[in-house]
C-alpha cells in the first residue's frame, strides 16, 4: 500500500509543478532562472514516475539556463 501512497504523491507532486512551470513560464518567460528552476524539480518528479528520457531532456534543459547565468 506504501508503494500505491508513494506514487499518488508523486503524480501529484507532477502535476502541480508543471502547472508551476507553465506558470512562470509565461510570467517570466523560459529562460529566466525561476522557470528554469521548476524545470528542474518537474523534471525530478518526471523521473519519480518513470519518465527518465524526458526528465533528463527536462535537466538539461534547465541546466544549460541556469548555467549560463
């Protein structure tokens, strides 16, 4: 049941960062280092849900921003 309670979290914890993302996406625009710092943790939440390919995509993405500051 512990796994079943792990991974409602987790789809939760999805769903609201990338309406996060989205938000400041449009707020601040995709390369400020706040949009790409929800990137970040969409992306770590991505890969808690088994979505490895795109939540490394998602990383690097928001590595290069944050790098390049």
């Amino acid at each position: 049941m512990g796994d079943a309670v792990e991974q409602s979290h987790d789809a939760e914890a999805e769903q609201r960062l990338a309406a996060m993302y989205e938000a400041n996406k449009q707020a601040l625009g995709e390369k400020h280092h706040a949009t790409a710092e929800t990137l970040g943790f969409l992306a770590m939440a991505r890969a808690a849900t088994g979505q490895a390919e795109r939540a490394l995509g998602e990383f690097g993405a928001a590595a290069q921003i944050l790098l390049s500051r």
